[in-house]
C-alpha cells in the first residue's frame, strides 16, 4: 500500500559565520545538446522508460559574488548531472571546490534521511476514524515493512487497523528541493560576473525515425524523416537552444546500476520476524536519480513565423567526426518529455523495391522483404542519415479508393553517409518462396540447384547472397556477380512464376 508522508518544512540551510551564500535560482539562457546512448544500435529504437544516452548543458547566469569566501548555489541543473564534468567560467579567481546536491526532497529521501531521528506519528484507527498523534523513531530503511520505535515498543507502521502518517519536525539540510550545483569561491573584490556553466547529464536520448511512401510507379518514393528527443530529467530547460548530435562518442562511462525507483515511498505491512534495532548507518552516497517515467505525449515543435503549414527543420553542421543537427529556433525540452522536429523530407527518391535471401551453400535463410537506393543526390538523397526505425507503406486500390496508402512493413536504417548504399530491411515474405538442394557431388565439388517461386501478381526482383567455405561457378547462364566476400544472383522472377540457378561449389583444398 502506498504510505502518505508529509513534507513539513521548506530547507532552510545555516551558512557558515565566515562564508555567504549566493543562489541563482535559475539561468537566463541554456543549451541542449543531445547524445544518442551509446549501447543502443543506431536502428534500434530507443527505450522511453530507461533513457541512457546523456546530454552537455550550457548555460548562463549573472552572479553578485561577494569579496572574500562564499558558496553560489546553481539551482535548478540537471538532476542527473556528472559533477566531475561541470565546468564554470567567467570567475576571474576561479573555483575552489563544487558540489552535486543531487538527493533530492522526496517522501523516499526524507524516509531514508531520517532513520534514527524522531518523528510525528499521526495515526488513525480505521474502525473509529479518531486520530491520535505520538513521538515515533524510525527504525527501518524505505523498502519493505516501516518498524518505527514508540512509547509501546516497536511496531509495524500502517499494521493493526491503523492508517500511519509521518509528520516530519524538519527536514535535513542535505536534501534540496531542486538539484542544486554548488561552487565555493574567494574573490578579493566584490563583483557582478557572468558566468557560464557546462556540464554533462545522463537520462537523454534521440532517435531518427523515417516514413517512406512509395509512389504508384514502384520505383520512386517520398522520404521522410523526423528527430524525437527525450528527457527523462526532472528539470525542464525552457526555450533552449537545441541539438542532437549523430556518431559515437569515444566515451567512457561509469555503470549507472538499475533503474532507479523515483522519490515515491512504498511501505508494506508484511513482516516475517522482527530483528533488533540496526545500528544507525553512516549517511548513504550520493545518487543521481532518475524519476520514474511517464512520458507525455510528443510535442512538435511551433511552426515558423509566415510558414505555418511547414515543420521546423533541423539544420545540419559539421563536428569533427560527428554531425550536429541544430533546431533553428528555442525549444523547451521539457521535463519527462519528448520533442519531435522534422530532419529532412525528399520527394522522387530512387528507390528499388525486391527480396533477398542469404544462401550458405545449400541452406537457404528467410527471404525479406528490401528497399535499396543510394545516398547521393542524383537518387535524391544526399545527406547524412542518421540510423533509426524505417516504416514503409505502399499505395493501393483503384478508382474511388485510388491513393491509399497501407502498412508494407517495418524496418531499420543504420547510420548511412553520403555516398553509401542504404538498404532497408523489413519483414519476412509470405509470397516469395526459396529453396535449395543438392543435385551432384564429387570429391572435388557439389553441385546445387537454387529455386525461386513468385506467388504475387506482377513480377518482382529476387536477389541471393550465396557464401560457401569454397569457390562458387555458376553453371546455368546466370550472370554472378560478387560483392562483400560472397556471390550475387540477382534475377528478374515473372508474375507467378519460377527463376532457378544451378552453381558448383569447388572445395579450396
């Protein structure tokens, strides 16, 4: 059952005699570009509920800074800042020390915090609806049973026919309603100062997703592409400039562990035996959690001023190794959030719609469905396509219903450059039928028949990658051709029709 806890006082936290505290509570501009997680397979899609690619935050703030030693408190950063990757300029003495108060105030971390302190027990008895108050001592961590110590001995929190409320008398200074960086600084004069402050965060992600329409003739299509970036942060950067960045990061990264579960508190009556009191344990590491997700719905971005029917578009730049795509006005990546702004759309791509099959000697594999082009500007393409999921749909119907459009299939795009060939994979087919067998053998060689049957209506291009542990020669007049190590039919199969192959495996010893 979920246990109700009471917030009862705002932080409040003492400076030291000899040190100010500065706050900015917020940023007057901000940057967000983000990464795409580094395990994740460019045409893989991205998981919403464990985001784990990461994002470099810029921003700037204006800051009295006060003559001799002082803290400036940066509120509201990431949650899931990297601490050791923040750095600050625009501070004439530099930095002394920073921190991440990243533990943040929840019901789960004040539970946590105030194990072994007193607090308010405000119990109602669920028979008589009364309601009594009493001095508690919490005596268990936040999972499982809540054992609290009162004047009656130890007992089970919400147990008994009781319904228990935790009232706390204050809360600990460790913990801060925003994720906060705090710096210390020694200035020898007092100062306005500019600061900008840069970091990176976990809990982001992006993807490119394309839509390919084919057109009537079969051999053309209209592409389109769209970016979704996401946040599972709990802090939302408002009208922020924004980026996504393509390629792979030379990155190491520290284990992030299991999902975190939020700052929700979930206590159970359920105990098996009641152990003696722990002693109270040193104040646990600090965390950078992650909240639970719940997604809201994709946002598109605005539109333009004076273009109101035309999605914004991302803009492409170079980055060393890399790409950057900019979205060319101020976004609001919001807080468990995606965002979704168009990457690019072309009309009239040369497209090339067959089947394929990988074939190893005599065994043949599942024929897909496939689109091949080329990422050149003469096939209409011609610029870096970041991988991600590819769905295709195909036009069907005649007269009145003439121009639908239907599901064809499902697939994925990796990272392509330009120039590169792109081929897209989608799913097994039902109507095109490849088998393989073996018709003669000698000690030198086998011999393999390879046959195709096309069940559809109209005719359609069938291609067969063959690899063998020896040298294949075609033997029926096929032309073969060989590219990436293996031998290629490629073969024109009529409408309910039949195409075969018969080749030689020569052994290579």
């Amino acid at each position: 059952m979920r246990f109700p806890a009471a917030l009862a006082l705002l932080l409040s936290a003492a400076p030291a005699a000899s040190e100010e505290i500065i706050t900015s509570p917020a940023p007057a501009s901000v940057s967000v570009s983000v990464y795409r997680a580094p395990d994740r397979a460019s045409d893989e899609a991205m998981n919403l509920d464990w985001l784990q690619g990461y994002a470099l935050v810029t921003e700037q703030r204006t800051v009295e800074i006060p003559a001799g030693r002082a803290t400036v408190r940066f509120e509201g950063v990431a949650a899931g800042l990297f601490p050791e990757s923040a750095i600050v300029t625009g501070l004439p003495s530099g930095v002394r020390e920073k921190n991440l108060d990243a533990d943040l105030l929840s019901p789960r971390s004040l539970y946590a915090r105030m194990f072994g302190r007193p607090v308010i027990l405000r119990r109602t008895d669920l028979a008589t609806q009364k309601v009594r108050e009493e001095r508690a001592v919490i005596r268990s961590g936040p999972d499982g049973a809540a054992i609290v110590q009162t004047a009656a001995g130890f007992e089970v929190a919400n147990c008994g026919g009781l319904e228990d409320e935790i009232l706390y008398p204050q809360a600990p200074k460790d913990l801060s309603a925003k994720p906060t960086l705090s710096i210390e600084t020694d200035s020898p004069v007092a100062h306005k100062a500019t600061l900008s402050l840069s970091y990176l965060a976990w809990g982001f992600d992006w993807q490119s997703n394309y839509v390919v329409q084919m057109n009537a003739d079969g051999r053309t299509a209209d592409v389109s592409a769209w970016v979704t970036l996401a946040s599972s942060d709990s802090t939302s950067f408002a009208e922020a400039e924004t980026a996504v960045i393509a390629g792979k990061v030379n990155r190491e990264d520290s284990t992030q562990g299991q999902k975190p579960s939020g700052g929700e508190l979930e206590l159970t009556c359920l105990l098996s035996q009641l152990a003696p009191p722990p002693p109270a344990p040193p104040p646990p590491p600090m965390v950078m959690p992650a909240p639970a997700m719940e997604m809201a719905d994709i946002v598109v971005t605005a539109q333009r001023a004076g273009a109101m029917n035309a999605p914004v578009t991302v803009q492409q730049e170079g980055l060393g190794d890399l790409k950057l795509y900019r979205v060319p006005v101020r976004v609001t990546v919001a807080a468990n959030a995606q965002k979704q702004v168009a990457l690019a759309q072309r009309h009239g791509v040369k497209m090339e719609a067959l089947y394929r099959a990988d074939v190893h000697e005599d065994r043949v594999g599942d024929v897909r469905q496939m689109l091949r082009t080329r990422n050149r500007k003469e096939e209409g393409l011609g610029l870096p396509l970041p991988g991600g999921p590819v769905t295709v749909f195909e036009p069907v119907g005649s007269g009145p219903d003439q121009g639908s459009m239907l599901l064809a299939g499902e697939g994925g795009l990796p990272d392509r450059a330009v120039g590169e060939d792109v081929e897209i994979l989608l799913g097994e087919a039902t109507q095109i039928v490849a088998s393989a067998e073996e018709i003669g053998s000698s000690k030198v060689s086998r011999t393999v028949a390879l046959n195709v049957s096309n069940a559809r209506p109209v005719p359609v291009r069938f291609e067969a990658r063959i690899s063998s542990g020896g040298t294949v020669e075609g033997i029926s007049p096929r032309r073969l051709a060989r590219k990436d190590g293996r031998t290629i039919w490629s073969v024109m199969v009529p409408a309910r029709g039949k195409a075969s192959l018969t080749y030689r495996i020569v052994n290579s010893d």
